[in-house]
C-alpha cells in the first residue's frame, strides 16, 4: 500500500448533475477525512469518520452533499444537483490514531478536482 | 468562527536567502502540524508541534510553536529552487479536525 488513493482525478459535469468521488485510505488507518480546496486557498474540512461512523460534519457541508464508509475501510462523497460553486478539489486524507495532547497526522490522497459547468 | 492566517500571501526569493512565514491563530491550539503542497500536488505532512514554546528542526527547516500556543513559525535558511510550494499551518482545536492556515506561496528564483 503506497498511499491514499482517490478516483477519478478529474471529473467534469454539468450543473445539475449529480457525483461521486471515492477514497481509498492507507490500510490500517481507522480516520478518514474529507476537505475542499479552492484555488489559492487552504483545504477547508468537511467531514470526518472514525472506523465507519462519521463523527463531525461542517457546517460548509450542505444537504446536498452526503459521504459514507460502509464497511470503515473506502469512503465515498456524493455530491447531488452540483452547482457550479462545488468547483474544487475535493481531498481525501486518513490517519491511525491520536497522539497524547496532539491530532493525528494526516496523509492526503492525490484529489478529485471537480469542474461543474 | 475559528480562524488561522498566514503571512506574507507570496514570498519571492533568490536561491540561497532565507524565507520565513508566520502562522496566527484566533484561538488556542492543542498543536500544530506544517504541511507543504507543491504546484498541482496535495498536501505533505512535514512536522507537528505540540507543546508550548517547542523548536524542532529538519535540516534546513525550522519551526517553532509560540508561547501561547496560538502561533507558529516556518524558516528555512537558504532556500534551494526545491523548496518551492505552498507552505501550510494547520491548527489542531482539541478535536480530531484541523483548521487549514491561509498558505504562504514560495518561489524561488536560481
């Protein structure tokens, strides 16, 4: 296992329409996390899982967009009736556990960049 | 809500000089991790910092973590052209989740 892994690369589509990105963490981690990067912008969180329970959501993550880990290993993010404000790189990251006093450290995967036309 | 910048936005540097950027949080962080993302890559973990005060160095890097605990600090002496990217804090607020830092772009010039 070399890394986090994320699919597609890229993915266009039109507004409206509706997506799907899938991670697949390094192995033995139980944390997953999702963000979305703008251009020029840091990664900005969005949701997190714990094994396959999602523990904390933003408040950046509308009804319209909806993540799963099923079975605690790939998650997927869904994202319906895209709007072309979802324009982004959507990060996949995961860890193992937390240090004493610290956060885990978090591996990223390669993105998905979505272009919504 | 919960804020981190960054400062300078871009720095532009000639091969050889030093290069600093300086992370402010608006509350008080638990610790804080320094990410580098390279042109059209993602984000690479390169240091946490936990306690109050902390230095640690990796080579040519250095970072600090205030007294406070609500700022953090990146330097790196004499830059080399591979030290080009997007240098991040990200804040750690006794939760699981980070609070990405706005990112300092480098570049550096041979």
């Amino acid at each position: 296992d070399t890394g986090v892994s994320q699919d597609p690369r890229h993915k266009i589509t039109k507004r409206g329409q509706n997506v799907t990105f899938r991670c697949d963490p390094i192995s033995e981690h139980n944390r997953l996390y999702w963000y979305r990067q703008t251009l020029g912008q840091g990664p900005e969180f969005l949701t997190y899982f714990q094994n396959e329970a999602q523990l904390e959501k933003s408040r950046l993550l509308s009804d319209r967009f909806s993540a799963e880990r099923p079975k605690g290993s790939f998650s997927t993010l869904e994202i319906q009736r895209t709007e072309q404000g979802d324009s982004a790189m959507y990060l996949c990251a995961s860890s193992l556990e937390r240090l004493a006093g610290g956060t885990d450290t978090q591996y990223f995967g390669p993105g998905t960049r979505l272009t919504v036309l | 809500g919960q804020q981190v910048m960054q400062i300078p936005q871009y720095q532009h540097v000639q091969e050889g000089e030093d290069f600093t950027t300086y992370c402010n949080s608006s509350t008080t962080l638990s610790n804080i991790q320094w990410y580098k993302q390279r042109p059209g890559g993602h984000p690479v973990f390169l240091i946490q910092l936990v306690k109050s005060g902390e230095v640690k160095k990796q080579k040519r890097l250095t970072f600090q973590f205030g007294e406070a605990k609500k700022n953090s600090s990146l330097h790196i002496t004499a830059t080399q052209t591979t030290d080009v990217g997007t240098y991040f804090c990200a804040g750690g607020i006794y939760t699981d989740k980070l609070i990405f830092g706005t990112g300092t772009r480098l570049q550096v010039f041979p």
